[in-house]
C-alpha cells in the first residue's frame, strides 16, 4: 500500500485495538453501540487494507464506465485521501 495510512496487515488484540507490525494504530471503543457490534466493527476496520487493495485490483483489470464501478473508484479515492485533495484544489 502507499499513501499515508499504514500498511497492512491489521490485527486486532484483546483490548479493542488494531496493531500494525506490532504498533497500536487504532482503538474501538464500544461505548455507544453494543459489544457484538463493536466486535464486528472490529473485524471490518482490521480488513480494510485487503479491501482496499482488492478493490483496486479489480477495478484495474476490469474497469467499466458503470455506476459499481465508479462507486468503487469513489471508495477508493475516498480511501486514499484522493477525493480530498481534489476538493482542496478546487
């Protein structure tokens, strides 16, 4: 991966924490919802860095001019700060 999150793989520990190579890189705090739900919230922010590599290698092989495929391109450029730094420019 590239850019300027941390690249994978995630793992989550037993305290509600995502590890990167063995650094904490986020918390889940199951305050608001309940604790099943932060578990699964968990296990999704953890294959973030799967998914989107994923994603990039399938819009790269097979790239369409269709509403999935540039909601897949949205994701990722909202995923990689892309979106971001066009709204920046202006």
């Amino acid at each position: 991966m590239t850019g300027k999150y941390t690249a994978g793989p995630w793992e989550s520990g037993p305290h509600w924490e995502i590890n990167s190579e063995g650094r904490l890189i986020a918390l889940v705090m199951p305050t608001e919802v309940d604790v099943i739900q932060a578990k699964y919230n968990l296990k999704l922010m953890r294959a973030a860095p799967e998914l989107l590599e994923a994603l990039k290698a399938v819009v790269a092989i097979a790239d369409r001019d269709t509403d999935v495929f540039n909601a897949a391109k949205a994701a990722i450029a909202k995923a990689t700060g892309v979106d971001a730094m066009i709204k920046a420019r202006g």
